[in-house]
C-alpha cells in the first residue's frame, strides 16, 4: 500500500503579524521597548491559535512570568 502524504500546514510567521498589528512595538505589560529583544506570547499557550486577539508582544522577563501564572492573562488584555 502506497504511503499517503499529510498536507503540509503553512506556518504563520505569528511574529510579524503581531509586530504589524500593534504598531507601538512595546512590551504590554512593562513598556520596555527594544524591537529586537521582544517576543510574541500566545495568551491561551497555544502555539496553533494565531488569531491577533491571542497574539500580544511582551519582553522576555514578562513572557517568563506570563508562562509561570506570575502575570494574569487579564492583567495583560
């Protein structure tokens, strides 16, 4: 029987469509605000939902902290 490909899923550069979205560039929660050092944390840790509305940027300190329960979703937003 011959092997059947899966369909290769495009991956979305989640990056930059945060980057275009929120033009400020700035972490959400601190306000620090180096371009280069800035990540894109997925608010419900989910790297599948690229949706903008679960996309927000944050520095890696608050993403840290974010991930650990230390900073609430709700706090962000």
């Amino acid at each position: 029987m011959p092997k059947v490909k899966s369909p290769i899923s495009k991956r979305v550069n989640y990056r930059k469509l945060a980057f275009a979205h929120y033009k400020e560039g700035i972490c959400a929660y601190c306000g620090f605000g180096i371009r280069e050092v800035l990540e894109v944390c997925h608010l419900d840790c989910q790297r599948s939902n690229n949706a903008i509305t679960n996309l927000v940027i944050l520095c890696p300190t608050c993403h840290r902290m974010h991930d650990l329960d230390l900073i609430s979703t709700a706090t962000i937003i």
